[in-house]
C-alpha cells in the first residue's frame, strides 16, 4: 500500500469525514478506521448530494476499511450514550441497557417485593382481594406487625405507628392490571367490597397489634396463634362479633377484661401463653359495667359496642394448657355453656373450689387436668353432690399426683358408670372415663384381651380353718356296702395346727355363640334348613296332637292364624342371619271386567299366584301377626314395600305401653304402600271368633309409628301420599327427637310424596339458634326429594344434617349448582348465609 504524504491532504476533506462519520470520542479504542466517500453512498439508501462526492474525488485516494452492519451500528451508539451519561453525572438521565433506572431516579421508592416461593400473591394484591372475599390470610408471612396498608385499604385510615415497629417498611405499589390478570387479582370495586370476616395471621413475627383493629367490628374468626404478642390493645375485646379467637404460642401475660364479656365467643384457645389468671368476673365487678350496652368513645360516629351481662354466655371450648395459672385465680363464675375445658400443663394446686364450680354445669363434657399440679385434696369423698357432672364422659387427671382410691371415691355420687381404661375411643353411652395415673393409651382389642384374661384366672386352692372328714369312696357301684380304704389308701390324718387345702371347683366354661353353633350343627347352611324344617315339623305334630285332643273333648275351630304365624316364620320371609322380615308385596284388587265384553273370562290377577303368599295376611301392617311370632323379641328390619291392598295397621289388643311394640326394631320400610296422612287402625280382639271384621278407626301415621316403635333409627315413607298435614311440629318431635324411651330418628326418607313446604322442620331447626348441638337430635340423613316444594327455608341451614337430599322440587332457589358442586355442606352453608 502506497502512503499519502501530509502535504496533499486537504483539510477540506478531512472534515467533511469526520462529519460523515459516527466516530466516538477515543478512535483508539474502537479500533474503527473512518469510511470512505463510497462506503457512505453504498450503505446510505438516501441519494448523495453532488457537491461531496466532487470533494470525494478531489480528495486523493484513502486506504478501504471494512463497512459497518446494522448490528454493529447499534452498539456503537449505545456505547456513546453510555459515555455521554457517565461524563454527564446526571442522577435523572439512563442509558438504554441502565439496570436500575427507576431506583437511580427516585431512591426512596419502596423495593419490589421478591416472588414468593408458594406462588401466592404479594401481601398488597392479597389485601385488595380480600375487599371482595371478605376473608385475608397472611399466614408465614415473616410480618413485624399487621400491614398499615390493610387499614388504609379497607377501612381508608392510617394507624399510628407501633413501638415494636417504629420504621414499618412500605409495601409496592400494585402490579398493573394487565399483569394481575392472568393472576387472578383483579382490583375490586367500591360496590363490590365487603366487610373483612376471617383474618388469619399466624406465623409471624408480630409483637403488637394496632388498636385500630377494633373497626373491623364484622371479624368472626382472628387466628394470630405462633406469633411474639405480649399483650392485646383494649380495643380488640370491641370486636363483639368474634366467634373463633386462637391466640396459643404467644407471650401474652394478660388479655384485656372486657374479652371476657365477648357476646357471640364460641371458641378460645390461650394454651402456650404466660397468663396466670382467668378472671371471669372482671367485667362485671362494678354494677355499672354489668349493663348490655356501652359506649367506646363519645364521638359522635362511633358506634356502639353490645356485651354481655355474663361472661363468655356461648363459649364451649377454653384452651388454657401449658401456662401458669393456679386454680385459686380461677373465677368461680365460668361460662355455663362450656362443653370442653382443657388446664393441662398448669400449677393448679387445691382445686376443690373450681371442681365444684365445674361440676354445676350442666352441659360440660371433658375436663382435661393432664400434668397439673393436683393431688388428693382436690377430691375428697364430700366434694360432689348427686346432681354434679350430669353429661361428664372425660375426667383426665392423668400424669398427676392424684390416686384411683380418691378419685373414684369422690365421684361415686354422679349417675354414670365410671371407666378407668386408657383408650382412644370415646366412652360408652352413660359412662364416665377417668385417667388416673400414668398415661398408656390402649386399643379397644387389647382392653377387651385384658378383660377375657381376667375372666379366665381362678383360683385353684382355697384354705380355710376348719375341716371334715369325708366319706371314702364306693369300690363298687351295684353293692350297698362300702369298703373302707386300707392303710395305704388312708388319708394321713391333720395336725392339730395345719389347715386343710380343699380343691376349689372348677369354673363354668363360658363359650362363644359360634361355638355353640358349631356343636348344634348350624354352622351351615344345609345345617340350618334342617334345623328349621325339623322345629316346624315339631310344631306342626304338636298342633295337630293338641287338635285331636279337643276334637275327643269339645270342639273348637283351630285359628288361621296358626297357619299364618307359620307361614312368616318360613326361610322365605324371614332371615334368621340379619333378622330381617320381608313380607311380599302385594298390588290393589283389579277392577271388574266390562260388561259388554264378549269373554266370560274373568280379569288376570296381578297379585302373587303362590299358594305360600296366601298365607300372609293382608294389612300393610300385621303387627298383631308378627308379634306371634318366635323372633319378634329381636327383629330388627321390617321390609313391607308396595303392600297396598289394604292400606291398615292391624295392631294387638293388649294396651301398648311407654315401651311400644318390637323392642329392638331399627328399620322400618314402607315405600309404595300408598299411605296417607291417617291411616286405618284395626284393633285385633284375639279370639277368632269368624263373625265380622274387628273395627277400624282412623289415626295420625307418624304418631302411631312413633308410638308403636320406639327404637326405629329409619324410617323409609317414600312414594306415599303424605302431605304438609303430616309434617307438623309436634308429629315430627315424635317421631324424630329423642326421648327417655326413645333412641332418636336418624334416616327419614320422604321421598315422592305430597309436600310443598316443610313448616314443620323450620320449626324444629329454630331450636338450634345460638346452640349448634342438641342432644336429643339424632338425626343423619333427610331425603325430600321428587316432592313439590316451592321453597327450602334459610332455618334448614341450621341442621346437622350429614345427607340433605332435595332434587325433584319446583323451587328455583337455590340453584342446582349449589349443592351438584360441593354437597350437603354446601347447600346447609349457602342456607345458613341467608340467615346470617
């Protein structure tokens, strides 16, 4: 290459290439020789002005550099911006690759929050979904204290800054609606918010809480458990709505007073605290501050907060384990609606006081002392009265220094029967489980091998003082005289001083029912048929004996009813295995065949052409039959489905008593008879005498079922012509409740019948208003379906129901979704909200 000497180059030119070119401010570093003239022409799509390239060609000829792409032109201007911001020193100005242009911008903009690692929402967008949802979990969330963005969010305030947390870090502004939209955060409008209900911030750092909180006055459940709080604010027992309070694994040392006062508390746990007291009678010392009402401030918006004039009136489940409370900081007033008390893992000390303050409450059910610091001083025998502890069926005072003797000594007086086995079952109806000593829980087998164990250990020798000698035995059976012993068959003969040893007898062995199956030849089936037609056989040779007998005497007519009692009683009919009697079914008689017809025919019978069948009585109800019958002491399903040909109760003329009829019936099926809301009652007078049909007299069927079948748990009335006239509330508290003689309805299946209301189940639910439990409730199941309801009342809701089956009505509210997606729980919740 020829070098150019400096004298022939114009200075024209040369600037005219500086121009031309985007060269940065060191040409050194970029290693990029300016381009020629041509290079610009070929690269630039734009046509040249004529003027450069004639300096172009008056210029001599430079050396060639390689052209700039597209690429490479990019970079080269984002490095000179780059140069020029730095050199510039400008806080506000940013490159176009600056990583951090927002913070350089405004310093004091809050960090964004990092991802979490669960996929849940940041803290802000979870605050405003909750103004739609009425429910906020900041649980794990590693917060110093509740969120001042929650107050201003929701309740439009700034709470004052707390102590714990005097530099409360801001949280980001929301993501923008578009990224928030695929996470399901959409911003909820004014008309859309409602009243914030369930807060839930469990598993945090927090130490205070802001005394504003007491403006959420809809909170029904705060759960706050696992946090550092060491103490509450006053306000917060102004939230009279509160139902459910878990504040367990904290540092409280004390809670305010007017918690106690709390109307609507059903739930409170205070285990893993510092408390030492629970003074109940706090808010109630002064007779000023008994009343309902009182007013939190004197503003004039302020709204008035309603306490109780008792403490804790609807409270049934207190936690109060592992703190430090002694029995005598107690207050003897507890809450008469506690149905659980657990004070495990506390210096109680004497306790006879609050015993006694536990024994007078009639619905408590667990008492839970585990690990307290009780002893034998605590129950003496003249601790209870005979009325104390009526519903008691837990005592736990295991793992204390309290003994079996004291125990069962001091609570001989209540009515139940004390059990003192370790298990986790519950206990028995009408028993008492009391844990003494150290705590070995056991399964209900191994309880039960314990108990067979002890039956069979005996003793095999007893001693006693005196003595008699007994009479040798006979060598030989066929003669009179006895032989006495010789020498060496003599028995030695007693020291004056030593006692006889009599062997005891042996014990009766007690053997299981299989067992005796087994030996009688009943354990199978072919066993079974030929002890069945063997007795009958018997019975029948028995009759006709008893017959011939009369006949040579005075003549009687032998009963049909020997006939029918014989035919229930048959294999077909009756299952001895689940004792089960399934009468057949029978249809109304056909109607007469027209007159003009040309067949002298008569019309085909539907009912059953089996000559067993014509055996059975007609009644939908035999019970005057049935109760002849061998197993009536202990059947227990009554299978009389689709007898409708004489839609009657034939009963017994023996006067029934409280007890009723089948003492251990439990299932009753009546579907397809065709009842109505009376039914025909037949009184049997029990002498046959073949002149006339007993008389009949209509009565109400569940009261006569209820009366009739004490222990019946389901009751299948389906496909009937019951109307609202049956459902009334007296019939079904009957029917349904039970009662000293009763054990309670637990299915009713009302299905395909007349109803177009249930008035009389609303009236029964209003008993569950503000007591979720009702003892005398046993019922599981409830099927109205294919009726003609137009409406389910709201009260329903309330009903413990596990099954709630209403397909097949006419009502539109609510909807089938309600109950297709999420069941009975859901159709029962979507009820109780229309209360609520």
């Amino acid at each position: 290459m020829s070098r150019i000497p400096q004298s022939r180059t114009p200075s024209k030119p040369a600037a005219t290439s500086s121009r031309l070119t985007a060269t940065p401010s060191k040409g050194k570093s970029s290693g990029l020789a300016p381009p020629t003239p041509r290079a610009r022409t070929t690269s630039t799509p734009r046509a040249p002005t004529p003027s450069k390239p004639r300096q172009a060609e008056e210029a001599p000829a430079l050396p060639s550099a390689p052209t700039l792409s597209i690429k490479e032109a990019i970079a080269l201007k984002r490095a000179e911006a780059k140069k020029a911001q730095s050199k510039a020193g400008g806080r506000g100005s940013s490159g176009l690759d600056s990583p951090e242009p927002l913070e350089d911008a405004i310093p004091d903009a809050p960090q964004p929050e990092e991802e979490d690692l669960l996929g849940r929402l940041p803290i802000r967008d979870t605050i405003e979904r909750a103004r739609s949802t009425g429910s906020l979990n900041l649980a794990g969330r590693s917060l110093l204290c509740l969120p001042s963005a929650l107050y201003e969010i929701h309740l439009n305030i700034t709470p004052d800054k707390l102590k714990s947390v005097p530099d409360e870090q801001v949280l980001p502004p929301s993501e923008p609606t578009a990224a928030r939209r695929g996470r399901g955060a959409e911003k909820t409008t004014w008309f859309e918010a409602q009243d914030l209900t369930i807060l839930k911030a469990w598993n945090n750092e927090i130490e205070e809480i802001q005394h504003e909180i007491s403006l959420f006055g809809s909170l029904k459940t705060v759960d706050l458990h696992k946090n550092k709080i060491t103490s509450l604010p006053k306000s917060f027992a102004d939230l009279t709505s509160l139902t459910i309070l878990d504040l367990s694994h904290n540092g409280l040392v004390e809670i305010p007073e007017n918690l106690f006062a709390l109307p609507e508390l059903v739930t409170l746990n205070l285990s893993h605290n510092r408390l030492t007291s629970l003074p109940f009678n706090a808010p109630f010392k002064d007779a000023g501050r008994s009343r309902g009402n009182h007013q939190v401030s004197g503003g004039f918006f302020t709204s008035t907060v309603t306490r109780s004039t008792t403490p804790l009136p609807r409270l049934y489940h207190l936690d109060a384990s592992h703190n430090s409370i002694s029995a005598d900081s107690i207050h003897t007033n507890l809450p008469v609606s506690l149905l659980k008390v657990d004070l495990s893992h506390n210096p109680l000390g004497q306790s006879q006081a609050l015993l006694r303050s536990m024994a007078s409450l009639k619905r408590l059910k667990e008492i839970k002392m585990e690990h307290a610091q009780i002893g034998d001083d605590s129950f003496p025998s003249t601790l209870l009265e005979s009325t104390s502890f009526p519903c008691l069926k837990l005592l736990d005072v295991s793992e204390t220094q309290v003994l079996l003797d004291s125990v069962q000594a001091a609570l001989t007086v209540i009515k139940q029967e004390l059990d003192f086995n370790f298990t986790t079952g519950d206990p028995p109806e009408g028993f008492t489980r009391v844990l003494v000593g150290k705590r070995v829980l056991k399964e209900a087998w191994e309880i039960e091998m314990e108990k067979r164990a002890g039956e069979r250990v005996h003793t095999t020798v007893e001693f006693t003082d005196d003595w008699t000698d007994t009479l040798p035995p006979k060598r030989n059976a066929g003669r009179e005289d006895t032989i006495s012993p010789t020498p060496a068959e003599q028995p030695p003969l007693p020291k004056p001083d030593q006692k006889k040893v009599v062997p005891a007898k042996p014990k009766e062995v007690v053997k299981e029912a299989w067992e005796i199956e087994l030996e009688q030849g009943l354990a199978t089936a072919g066993g079974r048929r030929r002890a069945r037609a063997a007795a009958a056989a018997a019975e029948v040779n028995t009759i006709e004996g008893g017959s011939r007998d009369a006949k040579e005497s005075v003549p009687q007519p032998v009963s049909p009813s020997t006939s029918i009692s014989l035919g229930l009683g048959s294999p077909q009919y009756y299952n001895s295995s689940t004792q089960t009697l399934t009468l057949p079914a029978s249809a109304p008689p056909p109607k007469a065949g027209h007159g003009r017809a040309f067949s002298m025919a008569g019309p085909i019978s539907r009912t059953s052409s089996r000559n067993e069948d014509l055996s059975v009585p007609a009644p939908s109800l035999p019970l005057s039959i049935i109760l002849t019958q061998p197993f009536a002491d202990t059947l227990k399903v009554l299978n009389l489905g689709n007898r409708r040909m004489d839609r009657s109760f034939a009963l017994p003329s023996m006067p029934m008593e409280a007890v009723g009829f089948l003492p251990c019936l439990e299932e009753l099926d009546l579907e397809g008879c065709n009842l109505g809301d009376l039914v025909s009652i037949s009184i049997s007078s029990g002498v046959d005498s073949g002149t006339a049909t007993p008389p009949r007299s209509n009565e109400p069927l569940l009261p006569m079922i209820a009366k009739c079948f004490p222990s019946l748990r389901t009751l299948n009335l389906s496909y009937n012509a019951l109307s609202n006239a049956s459902l009334t509330s007296t019939a079904l508290s009957h029917l349904i409740l039970a009662s000293p003689h009763r054990k309670g309805l637990r299915h009713l299946r009302l299905r395909g019948n007349r109803l177009s209301e249930l008035d009389g189940f609303q009236i029964l639910a209003e008993s569950f208003k503000g007591n979720r439990e009702n003892p005398y409730w046993k019922v599981e199941e409830l099927d109205v379906r294919d009726n003609e309801l137009g409406k389910i009342p709201p009260e329903l809701g309330l009903l413990p129901l596990d099954v709630f089956l209403v397909d097949g009505n006419t009502f539109r509210v609510p909807q089938r979704r309600v109950w297709e997606r999420e069941g009975t729980k859901g159709l029962l919740s979507w009820l109780r909200g229309r209360i609520e």
